[in-house]
C-alpha cells in the first residue's frame, strides 16, 4: 500500500476532514469546518480493541460527513520511517478495509512536543494537558495539512 505525505487527490468543493493523531492507548480527533481552512480539536478515543475503535471512528464519519482523513505520520527527525510509522500504516489498512474515503499521511515530527509547550504557556495543569493534548495534536495536523491543501488547491 502506498501513502503520500501530501494528497494530490481531489476532493468535493465543500467538506470536513478528520485529523488523527494516533497513538498506542488513545487516537486525538480534529474536525475541519467545511471550507477547510481551520481545525477544531474534537475528542479522545481511549483505545480498547479494533472493532470497538473503529465503530467510534465510523460514527465520526458518517455523523460529521467526512470527505478525507488526514492522519499524523511520526517520522524520524531525520525523515525516515521508524516501527511507528509501519504501525500507523497497519491501522490505516485497517481504517481502509472498513471505508472507501481518502487517506493522506501528513508529517507530525514535533506536533506533541508544540502542543505540549502551547498548553504549558497557558498554565494548565498536568491532568487536564493530559485530556486534551492527543486532540490538540489532532488539531495541529490537521491545520498543518489544511494550509498546505489550501496553498496548492486554491481554486478547490
């Protein structure tokens, strides 16, 4: 299976898309608006077994009406592709058996590590960075894939 960093698919005019940030215990969802210009963290799944994971990221989809998934590929600093970039490869073969929508990987070296630091600056304590930081990265893909679409798809 092949995974582009960056899609070049088209895509509806109009449309959300759903940012993942997908660890080993929990998976970070944001939602676009549906001119795909900003992400919104949504909410934490708190990993249990497959089926039951992806019933929730199902109901997401069909709730939300979801055009694309974009999901964070942990990368090396150096750019290559570590054992958690073949495990993110694996749920999205696992997501792709379930759905036909796109799926693009984008690269989110240092996306927890800003996030964490953004959520220091504001002070918040460790427990409640720990409730929000997976769907804040979630976010921070997201948006990152967002202003990189709408850079090269200006008349979508």
């Amino acid at each position: 299976m092949n995974f582009d960093l960056f899609c070049q698919q088209p895509f509806e005019k109009r449309g959300r898309f759903l940012g993942f940030d997908v660890g080993t215990k929990t998976i970070g969802l944001a939602l676009s608006d549906t001119k795909r210009t900003i992400a919104t963290p949504f909410q934490v799944i708190h990993r249990t077994q497959w089926k039951k994971d992806a019933e929730t990221l199902l109901k997401v989809i069909k709730e939300y009406h979801i055009l694309g998934i974009i999901v964070g590929f942990p990368l090396n600093m150096d750019g290559t592709e570590g054992p958690r970039c073949q495990s993110i490869r694996q749920f999205i073969a696992n997501l792709l058996s379930l759905t036909d929508l796109p799926v693009c990987l984008w690269d989110e070296r240092l996306s927890t590590m800003a996030v964490t630091r953004t959520l220091l600056e504001a002070d918040l304590s460790r427990a409640k960075r720990k409730n929000v930081v997976d769907k804040m990265a979630a976010a921070y893909i997201l948006q990152g894939f967002l202003d990189g679409f709408g850079r090269v798809h200006t008349s979508v």
